[in-house]
C-alpha cells in the first residue's frame, strides 16, 4: 500500500511540474503590455471645463451647460427648468 501512495506522490509531482513549464511563456514571445519596463505610462483622459449652475451649484460640464446670456453677465444652468427659475437668492 505504501508503495502506491509514493508512485502516486511522485505522479502528481511530476504532473504539476510538467503543467507549469507548459503554461510558462517563451523566452522569445512578446511580453504583456503591462510587463514591459519601458512602456510609456497610460494617457490620462481628456478634462472638461467645469461650469457651477447659477441656481443649484452643481458643476457641470461647460460643453453642456446651459448658456444664458440675458441680464448682468454669462449664467450657466444645468437644466431647464434652473434657467427657467432663475438664480438662487442665496
């Protein structure tokens, strides 16, 4: 019995060495993108102006806020309705 449990043993020794050096890569491929060591850093995504609305606060981006031109200067809103109410009184 104790025979069957040591060729057993050096089986699955065997069996994981051979299915390590199976999955490991060539020393000729190409490596992952994120392993090579003088690979620029990723580009940091574009940024937007950010506008506040005149009604709530809330920043918004000045390519989609709304523009509101009338009265003393340039207001931004971030609806309708805020440019239809107004600014706020605080």
């Amino acid at each position: 019995m104790a025979r069957f449990l040591f060729f057993g043993l050096i089986a699955l020794v065997v069996w994981l060495i051979w299915k390590k050096l199976l999955n490991r890569p060539s020393a000729g491929g190409a490596q992952p993108p994120a392993e090579r060591p003088n690979a620029p850093p990723p580009a940091a995504p574009p940024t937007a102006d950010m506008v506040p609305c005149a009604h709530c606060g809330l920043h918004v981006p000045a390519q989609e806020a709304i523009r509101d031109e009338s009265g003393s200067g340039i207001r931004h809103y971030c609806c309708p309705e805020h440019q239809r109410r107004g600014p706020s009184a605080g």
